[in-house]
C-alpha cells in the first residue's frame, strides 16, 4: 500500500540524570513524510497496520474532517508506533507525547517517550503568519517578557515550551494562561511558577542566533518539556542533525 522511501524514521535513545542521581530514560522517534498528502483512508489504514488499524483510522477521521489535519493526526500516531516497535519492551514503562509540523516541501512527525513520568513535545514549522504571531504573543504575559527578552529566544520557542508544558500536564492549552507563567529561562531551558516540577527546553531548529521578541523569524522550534529540575541538551543526543534541511549555509550549527 506504501513504500518505505515515501518516509524516514530515526529513533533516539538519551538518558536524564535526577536530583536524587538516578537516570530515567527517554527516546525520541522523529518521523519526515515524503509521500502522498494528504493521507488517504486506504494509506492510513496501512500505516497504522493492526488488527484495530480501520477503527483507529475512522475515528480520527470523525474528529478531523479537514485532510491535512487528518493527515497530521495520522503522521503523529505513525510516530508514536514507529517508536513502541523499535523501542520494544522499554515502553511498558514509559509515558507518551506526540507532534506534528510542516512545510510544502514536507511533513515531519516527532513522538516522545519517556520513564515513569508524563511528558510533552511540540513542534512548529514555518507558521509565522501575522495572525499566528498575534496569537502566540497572547501566551506571553506582560510580566515574562523581561525574562524572554533577556534570553533572546523567540515567540516560537516560548509557544512550544508552554504547549509541551500543557500536554505533560494533561491540559493542553485550554487552561487559563496564568496557568503556565514563567518563573525563569536561563538559556533554552525554562522553569513554571506552578509547576516546579517540570523544566520545559526550546530548540530553534533553523539557526544559531536568538532573535528580539519584537523580531518575527521562520519558525522552526521544537520544545520538550519533562519532569525535574534536570539538564537536557539536544546537540548531544544528536537530534538537531534531523531538521538541518531547515537550516541554510550561512548559519551555524545548534
């Protein structure tokens, strides 16, 4: 029904040490779609192979009547199953997470597993339209923006930080904004004031530089938000390599 050069999948295994100096381990599995889009009935069905694949799929397509966010919806769980097969037996332990993004030139996929605790991962590509940009300065309160504007990171990456904030929580972005204020950023790595917890990390994927909160930039952010007080650094774990089509010559690496 598909053919395997229609996507590329990696899987990527890293380790986060505790406060207490245990590690709990995480993975990643990052999945570039390159074949037909929208997806099919008949593909999805394929993709998602199981023996409760048709009713899987047709519940999704209930919920997301409009293709394209049919075929995102569809892409994150292929993701999500990509990684259980390869992660094998290390998921009964392991909590879940799942994003989607993309440009006209492609789609990409990216699931999140991680020990014991719940998590959350999200990705934005290429979605700086002036109305998307209206909204996402909404999500930054008029106190955070000191702190914002000493980091240097973007709309983008606050947006991300805090929706993986809400999906580790299990809100998502429907509670009140309070709700996801920020306590401090230091670097890519941002803390909450109610939810001490759990440390959220943005990445822009396209470039090195930072970028003023007043400055729109082609957003291309991933963000994992995790639980602890903990160090995560994606250049080590070697995911930035994924997106580095996002990125052009002239800028530096991550």
């Amino acid at each position: 029904m598909f053919r395997t050069s229609e996507y590329s999948a990696q899987i990527l295994w890293f380790s986060v040490p505790d406060t207490s100096g245990r590690s709990r381990m995480g993975v990643l599995c990052g999945v570039r779609w390159l074949g037909e889009w929208p997806i099919s009935l008949e593909l999805a069905s394929a993709l998602l192979s199981g023996a409760d694949a048709q009713e899987v799929v047709g519940g999704v397509a209930a919920k997301y009547r409009h293709p394209p966010r049919f075929s995102q919806s569809i892409l994150g769980r292929f993701a999500l199953a990509q990684l259980k097969e390869r992660a094998g037996a290390a998921c009964s332990e392991m909590s879940f997470s799942i994003t989607h993004s993309g440009t006209q030139s492609g789609q990409w996929a990216i699931a999140l597993g991680f020990e014991d605790e719940s998590c959350g991962v999200d990705l934005e590509i290429d979605a700086d339209q002036e109305r998307s940009l209206k909204i996402v300065h909404k999500f930054i309160h008029e106190k955070e923006r000191p702190l914002v504007e000493a980091s240097g990171l973007s709309p983008w990456a606050i947006w991300c930080a805090k929706e993986a904030l809400g999906k580790a929580i299990g809100t998502g972005l429907r509670a009140p904004l309070s709700q996801y204020g920020l306590s401090s950023v230091q670097g890519r790595c941002m803390s909450f004031e109610k939810f001490s917890r759990h440390t959220a990390y943005a990445w822009d994927l396209r470039r090195s530089g930072t970028a003023p909160l007043s400055a729109p930039v082609a957003s291309a952010h991933l963000a994992i938000c995790i639980p602890g007080p903990v160090s995560l650094e994606l250049a080590r774990i070697g995911v930035l390599p994924w997106f580095s089509k996002l990125r052009t010559q002239a800028e530096g690496p991550v």
